[in-house]
C-alpha cells in the first residue's frame, strides 16, 4: 500500500469522526487524466481536507515550511504532507510564482490532479477574494478541466488558520464541487491578459456560487497588508 493510500484509510476515518464532513460532487471529478481542483482557501485545514475527501490523489504546492519543521511536530507534518501530494516550493523568492506554475504543469502534464487556491493566500475575514490569473494560464497552457469546488466551515472549526482545530456541536464541515469548466475556446490564448481574467473570473463565480461566500474584488494579499 502506497503512503498516500495508508494515510487516507488512516486520517480519512479519523476525520468522519471528528468532523463528519458532508461530500458532494465528488464523483464530477474525472477519475484520470489531468484536472485542476480549484477552490477558496479559509483555513490551514482546507489542505489537509481536501486530499482526504477525493477519489483520487491530488498533488499541490506548499509552502517549503510545513517539510522543514524540526522535532516530532515537524516530522509528522513532513510525512503526512509528501505522502498525501504536496510539492513544497519556496514561494516567498523573487521567482517562488514561476516555480509554482512550472510545477503545476507539469503535475498536468504528467496527467494527475492539481490542487490551488487561485485566491493565493487565506481569506482574512471569511470573504472570497480576486484570484490570481495563474490558475487560467495553468488551464489554457495544458488543456485540462477546472473542478470549481467550495471549503466551508473549516474556518469555524479552525479560526484564524493555526492552532488545534474546536470539536463540538454545530461545527460541521463541507466540501462541494462544481461541474467541470472546459476552456478549450481559448486555446492558444494563454498571454492574453484579457482572456486569463476572463477564464479566472468565470472559476471564482462558480467557486462563489459553491460556497455562498460574498465576494470582494480585490486580492487577498492587498487586504491582508490593508
């Protein structure tokens, strides 16, 4: 059994348990080939969430941190990370957006699913905010589906992203996901500044219409520093 297998059957009972998350559309993500799973970003628990719910194994970027972490935190958070498909790359450096594109590609190209947040970082109050336009050039450049899916309530089982997630009653979690969004229309249009908003605009509408998050057109990064 393959770690990424192991770790499902272990912490995806675990999390039935504590978290009872309620599924749906699962089965609208294509069982092979490339697909990206695009989605809002509330909490650090959306990233282990997400891999544990799909039928298949989604690869995403990380932050090089969460595999550098000393002592038996930090070697728990490295393994359960690169076993369920994180690639960790250093975002913070002057080319951290290249890398991370490069790397979705190829993921795609090599015919997986890729996971991303097009928000490019977490929500600071729970609204979802502009996305990025890397999610567009990623689609147009390798031709693969868009799954639109929706986090919700994992930032009130985990507020403000860090620390242990709250147990309890009325803390229930879910994860939808929309029909696939096929952007062939666009092929070859990849540089088009106008054509990547449109593309990117079109995934964050359904990512809203999934989550019922208000929408603010501005990014996230821009509200944070705000």
């Amino acid at each position: 059994m393959s770690r990424f297998l192991l770790i499902k059957a272990l912490l995806g009972s675990l999390l039935r348990i504590l978290f009872r998350p309620r599924v749906e559309g699962a089965g609208r993500i294509p069982a092979e080939g490339p697909v990206i799973l695009a989605g809002n970003h509330l909490t650090f628990l959306d990233s282990m969430i997400l891999p544990l719910v799909t039928g298949r194994q989604v690869f995403f970027i990380g932050k090089d941190e969460y595999v550098t972490g000393t002592g038996l935190k930090g070697r728990l958070m490295a393994w359960f990370f690169t076993g369920v498909g994180m690639i960790p790359v250093d975002r913070d450096g002057g080319r951290g957006g290249v890398a991370a594109l490069m790397t979705g590609r190829r993921v795609l190209e090599e015919g997986h699913a890729f996971g991303i947040y097009p928000e490019g970082t977490r929500s600071p109050d729970g609204r979802l905010y502009r996305g990025r336009t890397g999610i567009a050039r990623l689609a147009l450049m390798t031709g693969a589906p868009v799954v639109p899916f929706a986090m919700i309530g994992t930032d009130e089982v985990q507020p403000g992203g860090s620390g242990l997630p709250r147990l309890g009653r009325g803390r229930r979690i879910a994860v939808r996901f929309g029909e696939p969004l096929d952007f062939s229309r666009y092929d070859g249009m990849d540089r088009d500044r106008y054509v990547l908003r449109a593309v990117t605009d079109e995934v964050m509408s359904e990512v809203m219409r999934l989550s019922g998050q208000e929408y603010v057109d501005m990014y996230a990064t821009k509200a944070k520093a705000a």
